[in-house]
C-alpha cells in the first residue's frame, strides 16, 4: 500500500508539472486590428452585440454554478480531465452544507468511479512486479489479493475521511479553491487544509476527520486483508503518514488545476 501511494504522489506531481509547463508556454503575439471605418462602425457594433451572449457563456465555462454543481454542493470537474474531482468547489464562499446522505454519495460517485477500475489494476500490476508485501504470492492469485488491497485500501480511505467521519463531526469534506494571492499564499493555504477544514456552519475547525480517518482507515487495512508479516504498529504508522502526505498533495494540486485547465483551454481555443 505504501508503494501504491507513493506512486500515486509521484505520478501526481509529474502531470502537474507538464500541465504546468504547458501552461506557462506564450502564445504566439495576435496582429493588431485594423482601425474601423466609420461607414462600417455600426455593423460592427451590432456584430458585438451578437457575440456578447456567446462570449458571456464562454466566459463561466468553467464556472461551477453554471454546470448544476451548486444544486448538490459538489463538481463534475476532473483532475487533468480524468480523475474525479467531485469535491472541489471555485469561486464558492457561502454554500449549503452537504447533508449525510449527499457526502456519503458524493463519495460514492468518486470512489467507484470507472477510473478507478484500471487504476487499481495499474498498482496491483506495480506491486507485482515490485514484488511488495510477499505475503500475496505471485501469479494470478496474487494479483488478484493485490488488486483487491488497493481497491479496499483507497475505498476505505474515501469513506472514512470524506463521509463517515465528516457525517459524526459535522465537518465539511470539500476542498473551497482559494484562487487569491501568489503561489506561496496558495500553496501554504491548500497544504494547510489538511489540519484546517469547514465545519458544515461555515467555520474553521481542526480537521479531525482526515487525522483520525485516515489513521483508523490505516489500522483497518493493515490489521485486516494485509499479510500477517505486515500487521505493525509501525507499517501502520507508515502506512498513515503516507496517506496524509498524499492528501496533502492532492490538495495542492486541486487549488492549481483550474488555473491550468483554464490555460490549457484558452490556448486551444486560441
């Protein structure tokens, strides 16, 4: 499992960083336009007048409130256009709470999401090859405990830390994007949102349900389907603070990707 997060953080960082680059790429100088006759200046007013609506729709494109999503309090974005990202909200200061039942099915959505089925298809496959957690084998059966690990691993995880322990403790399981101040004023406020969340009354709240989520979520993979040789204390312990350190780059990265998904766009409209 441990194997599995760390790939996922190293994955993560690495398409971040060629979004990024891609982003951060000029885009080729536009000629200026030409000066407007004055016989002409009317139609060409009108022409505006035309294309504002369009513009005006382009515009909130990427707005969550003009796709539904403020409805249900959640997204339909996904991260780099594949992984779910259901519960990052832009540009949302005062919301509704989510009930029990919209967090537990939020999560749900996300969770069995049908990503989710090659991905950890994909860290079973590492996990094999690396041979990690002898304890499974190999060959077909081993693949199949491995692929079942990863699949409990990450659905436990989800539950524990966006539904179930938000649900007893009232707090709010979004990510709210800040979008405000330079990259270290909002790289320091997406890591912060590990030990700092919403309480669903809008206030900031120690966030217990990620801490103790993910640490009873550690304790129950690792005490219960992982092999025998891996149940202590401190394969636990890193099992957690590998699961913190995930979430906490998960964070970072939902609070730059709209600006990068909003670059990439422009740049192909363009």
């Amino acid at each position: 499992m441990t194997l599995c997060s760390r790939l996922q953080v190293f994955l993560a960082a690495l398409l971040l960083s060629a979004l990024a680059a891609n982003g951060q790429q000029p885009s080729p100088p536009q000629p200026a336009p030409a000066a407007p006759s004055s016989s002409s200046s009317s139609e060409q007013s009108q022409a505006v007048d035309k294309q504002a609506p369009d513009k005006n729709k382009e515009d909130h494109k990427d707005d969550p409130a003009q796709d539904g999503s403020s409805q249900e309090g959640t997204s339909k974005d996904r991260l780099f256009f594949t992984l779910p990202n259901f519960l990052t909200l832009e540009n949302a200061n005062q919301v509704p709470p989510l009930t029990t039942r919209q967090k537990f099915k939020v999560v749900a959505r996300s969770t069995f999401d049908y990503v989710q089925y090659p991905w950890w298809g994909f860290l079973a496959g590492i996990s094999q090859a690396e041979n990690s957690e002898p304890g499974y084998g190999q060959g077909a059966s081993g693949y199949a405990k491995r692929y079942g690990a990863a699949a409990a691993d990450g659905t436990i995880e989800n539950f524990m830390t966006s539904a179930v322990f938000p649900s007893i403790l009232k707090q709010d399981p979004r990510f709210f994007q800040s979008g405000k101040g330079g990259f270290w004023h909002r790289t320091w406020y997406a890591v912060s949102r590990v030990v700092i969340t919403r309480t669903d009354s809008g206030h900031e709240q120690v966030n217990y349900s990620e801490i103790f989520g993910s640490a009873i979520s550690a304790g129950i993979s690792t005490y219960s389907y992982h092999p025998h040789s891996d149940r202590t204390l401190s394969n636990t312990a890193s099992v957690w603070g590998t699961q913190v350190g995930y979430d906490t780059l998960t964070y970072w990265v939902k609070e730059f990707w709209p600006d990068v998904r909003r670059k990439l766009r422009k740049n192909k409209n363009e």
